[in-house]
C-alpha cells in the first residue's frame, strides 16, 4: 500500500486521529511529520509513497511552545 492508506487506515480505526492527522483538503496535517524508516515522506511521494511489509512508518506530531 502507500502511506496514505496506512494512515487512512489509523483514522478509521481511530476516528480521534483524522483531525490530527489530516487537513480539511485531506493532505498530511502540517504539524505532523511522518517518516518511513528514517526519511520524511514529504521528500518522498508524501501520502502516495509506498510502505513495504518490513517498513517502519513514524507519526512524530510536532511540538512547540515553552518558556
């Protein structure tokens, strides 16, 4: 499958996540990172990069804030 599947898979598993995850447009929310086996996906193909049996996927949401 692709990235996209798994994560739509998550979501719908998990309907909590589709917020966090995905924007209005259904593209990868901007505060959230996403990695296959160590390469950010968005300098792959994004959502349409293919995932592998064997492959490691990483959902890193991105923090800010602090003093």
């Amino acid at each position: 499958g692709t990235v996209g599947e798994v994560l739509r898979g998550l979501a719908e598993r998990y309907p909590g996540t589709r917020e966090q995850l995905f924007s209005q447009d259904g593209e990868l929310n901007r505060y959230v990172n996403v990695y296959l086996n160590d390469e950010d996906v968005r300098v792959l193909d994004g959502l349409d990069t293919g995932v592998g049996e064997s492959d490691t996927l990483v959902i890193l949401p991105a923090m800010a804030g602090g003093r």
